[in-house]
C-alpha cells in the first residue's frame, strides 16, 4: 500500500469494504431445475421471446427458463498477479445476463451510477484486503460510456467521446459495458472493472516469498437486479451510497440466491489464473537467504504514472469515438485522435525487480532494464499477433534505473513517472535520449502500418486490416540479467527470464493451449476496444440423410430411406479452439409451420421467423474432419420422440424435412449462424437382417487322403423378407432380393453366390412350397422351402474347387458366408454372416526311419499346388503295429513325429495314418467334430545298429548288462584260483 503523506503523493486506497465468506448452495429444488434448464437453453439463438407455446415446447420452453444469474463466460484480461504496495483490481470479461437485465443507458452518457438510490441492476463487489480481512469488501458502480445514436441531436453541447474521456479520467472503483450483444434470451456484456485493493504490505511466512508469486484468494459477486436494498452489511443493510463494506458475509445473499441474482465470477477461474501476489519487500538480510516474488510489472494508479487525462486510461480505452487533445505541464500536448486511435501516451510499461546487488550472490538477476511486448487481439474470439502492429514481441531496452539496487517497492511513483516507457514519439526531444519508449517499427525502423507518428495507436486500421473483433491488450514479459550482463538462468527462468524458457510472444503457428501459456506467462498492462464485435458463424451444411445405401442428398436435396430415426449429418466450420467448440443445432419441419422458404440467401428474417423454425431435434459438436470441405462434420440423429402432439412423427410413406444452423460457444455469446440447407427424408420401410444363428456351414473332409467326388461345402439358414411377391401383384411391387457372397479372411472382396431373381419370395405360396433358383452368372443353385407365413429356409451348394489360395495360414482358410435382403427401393439390410474355417487339406505323412528300435517322419500340408508345410504340432498319428495293436503319438516341432515299437516286435509291416487332423474342431454349438483324413504309409520293419545300441552308451537292454556283468566276475574269480595254486607249489 501507499503509505499515508508520502511524498506529496496521492493516497492509493479508495473505500469500498467487503466480507468473504462461504457461499452456501441453499436454494430451492425449483431454483435448481430452472437453472439447469437455462443451462441449456444458452446455445439457443436469437429471437426466442417470440415463439409460440408450440414452438416453444419443441425447443425445450427456453422462453420460460432463462435463468437471471449472472455467468461469467470469458476472463479477456486479468492482472492477476499484484505487488503489495501497487495491489489493484484490473479485468475485462464477458457477464452473461437475462435479456434486458441490464441496460447501459440507466445512466446518462459519461456519468455514473452514484446517486443515492441506483438506477441500474448491476453491480460488482470484491474483497478489498484479501485473506488478512476477508469481510472487507468495495462496490463497484457503473459509468455508461456507450454513445446513443442519437446524443449529438439532443446534446448540442455534448460530444461522442464525452463516455469515453469519462471513462478514461476514472480513478475509482467502477466499471463500464463496452457492448452489448443479444442472443435470445441472453445478453452478452463486455466489460472493464477498475478498482483498488489493499492486500497486507508485509508478512513473515516464507512461503508468500515466492519466485511467481503466492496464492490470494480473491471473490468478485456480480449482482443483478434492483441495487438499493439487495445487500447486507453485517446486521444492516449496505446502502447504496455506501461505497465500502467491512463487515460483509456473502452467505447474506441468501435471498439473492434464491432468486439467481448473483455469482462469484472468479470461482470458476482456474487455480493457474487465481490471482498471485508480490510482496513489496524481499524477505531477509540480503545474503544467501534472500527471498523475492521475481520481476514485477507496475500496473498503474491514480495519476500514477502520469497519463493522457492523468489518471487511468490505459485500461479498457474506448476508442470508438476518438479522443480531444489534452495538455498539462507533465504529459506536454498530445493531440486529438479519431475514431479508433488511441491518444500518445495513453499506455505504459514499467519493470521492477526486487533483487539488488547488494546481497551475496553478487546481483543474481538483478537487472531487468530490458523486456519485451506484443500487443495482441481478439479474431474469431481467438488471440492473434496484431500484425499491423506487433506481429512479434518487441524487446525493448533501457530502463532506468541501472544497475538496479531495490529490495522493495515502497514509493517508486516518481520513479516510475520518470523511467516508464510510453507510446510517444521517439524522436520528441522529452524521449530522444532513451530507448525506452512502446513505439512498434518495422525492420528498417519504419513505423509499423497502425503505430502513429506522435505515439498513437490506430486500432481501426488494425482491425480492418487483419478482420479484428476489436479488443486488443498489450502483453510484456521480463527480459532480467545478472548484475554482469550475462542471462539469467539461475532463479526460475519461468518468472525472470520468460524467453528462455519460450513463453514470450505469440504467432499464428500456435496452438491456443501454447497461446494461451505464453500470454499467462506475461502481464497485461494496457486495453483497448474498437467496435468489439462477435461474428457470426459460418452456416452449416446438409449432406446425408441416413440410408442404407449411404447416399448423399439427390439434386433435389432428398433421400429415401427405412430409418423412422434417421441420422442427419453433414460439414461445418469447426472453432479453432477445441475447449470452446462450435455446436450444429438441428431441426425437423413443422408440417402446420413448413420452414420459410429463401434459406439459399439466408439472413436475419429467417433467424427471425421463430415459428418456421420446426422443432429442436438435438445437437452436436462440430468435429475437426479433415475431408469436409468447410473443415469439419457433424452428425445428428432424429430419435423421432421430439414431435409433440399432434405431429404423429415419422412415418412410413410420409417425409420430414430438415435444417440446422451453428452456435458458437468461444466468444460467449453462444451466437448462431444462419440455417443451412434443407434436406428431406422420404421413409420407406426396411429390410429384416437374416438371423445368423440360424446359418450353418458343413465343410467336407478327406477320406485316404482325398476329397470325395463332387465335394461340396454346404451353406444352410432362414430368411423372412419383409417384402413378398404378390402373385397378383395388386401393389405394382416385387419381393425382396436376397444375396448371398463369401470372403476369404486374407482377401479383400466379396465373391457373390446367389443373387434371387424377382419373385422368388411369393407371398401366396403354400406352405411347404420349394423352389429352386440357378443365379445366371455363378450358376449355382439355391434350395428353398417355405416353412411359414413369411419364412423360407434355404440350402446352397458350393463346389470344393472355389476355395483355393490355402498357403499354410488360417487367415487363408477361413471364410466369412453373407447374406443380406434388398427391399424393392434397394436399400440393403444389414449383413448377416459366419465365419468358417474350410480346411479340405489333408496330412502328407513321410517315413524317414523304420527300424525295430524306432519309427520317425514328418507330417505336412501340400499347399498352393507342391509347397509343404509342417502339419499342426499336436496333430495325432496313428500307428498300427505288425500283429494289430496300435499307439498315438503327436506332432512336433516342424511336423516332426516318432514312435519306439513295443518290445518284442522285430520284425513285420506297420502302418501310419492321420485319422482326422481336427481341421474345425466343434463349431459354435459344438455339432462338428470331424477333420481330414490322410493317406496311411506302411514300411517292413528294420533290423539295424544305431549309435544309441552300443555297449556303454544306454542303448542295450538290461538283462544283457547283467549277463556281461556276472561272466567278468567268474573270470576274475577263476584268475583268483589259479594264481593260488600256483602259489601253493612254491
């Protein structure tokens, strides 16, 4: 804070005094449900207060649910990071209010809301001291700065920019609405708050010293409707005149809540846009545990630093109508301006760092004498450079003082007058001797397109130039150095040394998450508003109706189709920002209201015309597609349960008419384009799916080796068409076809089958009836039995020869069987299907060893005419031994496959054979069990040595080891006895 007779200087605190408290959530259920009604009702468009009760119930009676609560939808700019002793309130946003809630003419142009009682429904309170005193709270008052068309007729000595200059001398608490855009039953308020603060100058905690910052909780209520009574303060009432409160309890808007006519606008602000405070002195000695808040950027006060008007006109200047010259023994003369020129020095920039040389880090960024800005603006509600202006950050150097020596903010007013930097004339002989001056040039240092001569920024040329929405806000991040010059790179690049860490600027190659970093990384300092408007959307498209066909619209921009609940889609121009995405409203046709003919040429009549609007069907967001020609797509189904009585709905033989407009949602005003084109959906009657539990597949399988002669895999269901053939064909209609194809799994496409040819489904036919169709082109036949009413069973052929391309990998012998039905309009039904594995390929059994110690070969698949591959490991093989008993054995790796004949047999013929290799296993309800079977070999068996047989390696049997065994011990034994005897004689 400013400490009371400093200097001569004005005192900074202002009065208005506030309570925070909890907000308690006590309102009615009724309240509740209306409230979330109006929630949806925001994207519902211009005009509804003309609507019909019919009308209105089609698009969910909006006309009865707008919700009066204030919603703040856009925080444009905040300066939510504050020094201790320079703490005040800055912001431009959007206020969401009840149409007509609040009218900007309550007061007369350039006055404001200050009388004893208000004439106005809206108003601002905040906290004032923050969390040190969280009762104390201001009011802000409304002063009108919106020109009436007609002011200079009926105030001869008045002039257009009279709100402007108001607005402009103001150092109170108080705000003003820019402009006001009507959507519906919603008014959309762009609006600047200017205001004091008072937040505690000092504290001991070490964790409000902190790089950046420290969190402060801060509560801004907006409030509607009458003024003069709506408040309390503590056991009484606020009176209007009664700019400060410090005894105030949000909880006794109790009432107000009640009746939605209140919020807290920076509840809904994320932790990162919370406000941060800098404390004014650094904590510590000055030696190694010094703590600073880092690089602050002063925000102005007062007459402090001394602008055009001498007070605050840097924030949220109405251009609109041009400014008169103004002159005083500090700013010298700055000349008038025209509409969309801001005056010379009318903004400012100015950098203090809190970290001297004088601790014992020897000045570690210490110096921030440098910085840079960008001014940057609003287009299709999305930050952009201003190209005529700032299409990249300026740095600009040399600030004074330097070297810096401050470890506090205390009284820098004179300070700051002298070594601000301003948009003047850099050639002025006041600024000839410094860099330091916000003047944009080119670079050949010509003055950029919307940067004046004397210092002036021309934001119409701006806007024009690059199609503006006209708001625009000057952004600077600090450029701090060590006390040797050298970058700073040692304390939280983030906050010292933003360019390092590359969060200075923007561009159009960003996206909004990467802008919207960088602008939260730097300080907003200066505002400004020329002719601020939202466009409107572009208008979507109408390009398919759905269909079983999936069809576009004809020529004729119709379609037929067998879905009562359609589903609409088609293009549109999705945001560019995919947290505030456009959204396609659609609608379908009231036939006692048809929809007004001139949507080709659009316009506010059709927006207008509220009643051929039709009824609200539903809505979607309009997604990125990277196919559609305007960028985007969307898709809407009508579920055919929004037609209130007495529209039937949909209804076969009939048709509906469609079309559907886009609200955007970045700007907040949830505005709508005009309608797109009408599209039209004839309904006709769908075609039954054939069940596919009722298919069945039989595969046949080899027998020796070998298919059977005129093998055929046989393909069985059910089919029940909605469309018969009349044999007296009263209707002029023919049956449903029905089609049958397959596809192998490795392939690509479809092959057909069977396609009925008219008049096979008879509706007259008997029970019992069985006709047969041959398809002309495959020349394969199907079988059909009439078992019902409306129901055929069906049988079809299909020889062994047409599956081929087997190569060893089940993607190749497996195959999807199809079938679907076309009504008479020929429009398909869904497919049914079933996948099966066709495997008509036997085992190839080969003896590659036949002796009577073992039996060992290999087991393959002949595939693609000659090429072997190694038969399924865990395959079985079948072997019968010489005297007729037998023994499985399974495949191995590699096909591989082995078996030791039973002791005693020596000698005979064996045979091998896969009996069945299990080619399907059970199908789904487990009826197949079978497989193919191989052509058996046979071999005499072998007597011959092998490796493993010779003594000592394992291979003999063991009775004769015990035999070896016994005769090498009598032989020792009988070695033994003679040597005795011989013994003996000597």
């Amino acid at each position: 804070m400013i400490p009371s007779g400093f200097g001569g200087f004005v005192l900074k605190r202002l009065q208005e005094r506030n309570n925070k408290g909890s907000l308690h959530m006590n309102r009615s259920i009724i309240a509740i449900l209306i409230t979330l009604l109006a929630t949806l009702a925001m994207v519902v468009p211009l005009g509804l207060s003309a609507l019909s009760a019919t009308q209105a119930n089609a698009i969910d009676e909006q006309d009865e649910t707008a919700s009066r609560k204030p919603l703040l939808y856009r925080m444009m700019a905040f300066n939510d990071r504050i020094d201790t002793y320079q703490d005040e309130l800055r912001m431009d946003f959007i206020l969401r209010v009840k149409h007509n809630e609040f009218k900007p003419d309550c007061v007369d142009l350039g006055k404001a809301d200050t009388g004893g009682k208000s004439n106005c429904n809206l108003s601002f309170v905040y906290q004032y001291v923050g969390s040190d005193n969280p009762a104390d709270y201001h009011r802000v008052k409304y002063i009108n700065t919106i020109t009436p068309d007609d002011y200079l007729e009926n105030n001869k000595t008045g002039y257009a920019y009279d709100g402007a200059t108001a607005w402009a001398d103001n150092h109170l608490q108080r705000f003003t609405v820019h402009k006001v855009i009507n959507s519906g039953l919603y008014d959309y308020l762009t609006i600047s708050i200017e205001g004091d603060m008072n937040i505690a100058d000092k504290s001991k905690d070490p964790a409000k010293f902190v790089a950046g910052g420290h969190p402060e909780p801060l509560n801004v209520f907006a409030i509607v409707g009458d003024q003069n009574t709506a408040l309390s303060c503590g056991s009484s009432s606020w009176a209007w005149g009664t700019e400060t409160c410090s005894t105030f309890d949000p909880a006794s808007m109790s009432d107000l809540q009640a009746q939605d006519r209140y919020s807290n606008i920076t509840a809904s602000l994320s932790k990162d846009k919370q406000m941060k405070v800098y404390m004014g002195d650094c904590l510590g000695s000055g030696g190694d545990d010094l703590k600073c808040s880092g690089p602050y950027s002063w925000v102005g006060w007062d007459s402090n630093p001394y602008l055009y008007r001498n007070h605050q006109a840097n924030w949220g200047m109405v251009t609109d109508y041009g400014f008169p010259a103004y002159s005083d023994g500090t700013v010298g003369k700055i000349n008038a301006t025209a509409p969309g020129t801001a005056p010379a020095r009318s903004f400012f920039v100015y950098w203090m760092n809190l970290r001297g040389p004088g601790n014992k880090t020897n000045g570690i960024c210490s110096e921030t004498s440098s910085y840079y800005y960008q001014w940057v603006a609003l287009k299709d509600s999305q930050w952009v450079p201003v190209k005529e202006l700032t299409p990249e950050p300026v740095l600009v150097t040399g600030q004074q003082p330097s070297p810096n020596t401050l470890t506090t903010t205390y009284g820098l007013q004179g300070m700051v007058n002298t070594n601000g930097a301003y948009n003047v004339n850099p050639t002025d002989p006041k600024y000839a001797n410094t860099t330091n001056v916000l003047f944009a040039t080119d670079k050949d240092g010509n003055p950029m397109p919307a940067q004046k001569a004397d210092g002036g920024i021309d934001f119409k040329e701006a806007k024009e130039k690059q199609d503006l929405d006209g708001y625009f806000k000057l952004v600077t991040w600090p450029d701090t150095r060590n006390s040797d010059g050298t970058e700073c790179t040692a304390v939280s690049p983030e906050v010292y040394s933003p360019k390092s860490a590359g969060l200075v600027g923007i561009d159009d190659n960003m996206s909004a998450a990467q802008k919207d970093t960088n602008l939260s990384a730097g300080w907003t300092i200066d505002t400004a508003f020329y002719k601020y408007n939202v466009p409107r959307p572009d208008d979507p498209t109408i390009t398919k109706i759905e269909n079983d066909a999936d069809a576009g619209l004809d020529a004729s921009g119709s379609v037929y189709t067998t879905k009562l609940d359609p589903v609409i889609s088609g293009e549109c121009t999705p945001s560019k920002d995919d947290k505030h995405p456009n959204t396609v409203v659609l609608y379908g046709e009231d036939p006692t209201n048809p929809i007004a003919d001139g949507q080709g040429t659009n316009g506010d009549d059709l927006v207008k015309s509220s009643d051929t609007w039709g009824f609200r069907l539903g809505e979607a967001v309009c997604e990125t597609d990277t196919g559609s020609k305007q960028g985007g797509s969307w898709w809407i189904q009508d579920t055919n349960k929004q037609y209130p009585s007495p529209d039937p709905g949909n209804k076969y033989n009939s048709y509906r008419r469609y079309h559907a407009w886009v609200v955007e949602s970045t700007s907040g005003f949830g505005l709508t384009s005009y309608f797109s084109n009408v599209g039209t959906a004839y309904f006709v009657s769908g075609e039954n799916v054939p069940d596919a539990a009722k298919f069945s597949v039989a595969v046949p399988h080899t027998v020796n080796g070998s298919l059977p002669a005129g093998s055929v895999v046989t393909f069985k269901g059910e089919v029940s068409p909605v469309y018969t053939a009349w044999s007296s064909g009263k209707l002029g209609m023919t049956d449903s076809r029905m089609v049958v194809s397959m596809k192998q799994n490795a392939a690509s496409g479809w092959t057909p089958l069977v396609t009925t040819p008219a008049n096979t489904f008879q509706r007259d036919a008997a029970v019992g009836t069985t006709p047969s169709v041959t398809d002309s082109t495959t020349g394969l036949a199907l079988s059909l039995t009439k078992t019902a009413a409306s129901t055929w069973s069906w049988s079809l052929d299909i020889p062994a020869g047409r599956f081929t391309g087997y190569n060893g990998d089940d993607e190749t012998q497996t195959y999807t069987f199809r079938v679907e039905m076309i009504n008479p309009m020929n429009i398909h039904s869904d497919p049914a299907s079933i996948d099966r594995k066709v495997d008509m390929t036997p085992t190839a059994l080969t003896l590659e060893r036949y002796d009577v110690f073992q039996i060992a070969g290999k087991a393959y698949k002949y595939v693609n005419g000659d090429t072997k591959v190694p038969e399924t490991k865990g395959t079985v093989v079948h072997i019968t031994w010489p005297g007729n008993s037998s023994a499985d054995v399974v495949v191995g790796d590699n096909g591989s496959w082995q078996a030791v004949p039973p002791e005693g047999i020596n000698q005979g013929e064996f045979s091998a054979q896969v009996l069945s290799d299990d080619a399907e296993g059970p199908d789904a309800q487990g009826r197949f069990q079978g497989g193919n079977q191989s052509a058996p070999v046979s071999h005499e068996l072998e007597f011959r040595p092998s490796n493993s047989a010779l003594p000592l390696t394992g291979g003999w049997p063991l009775s004769v080891l015990k035999i070896l065994s016994l005769i090498a011990l009598g032989l020792v034994g009988f070695v033994a006895c003679l040597r005795n005897r011989q013994e003996s004689r000597h």
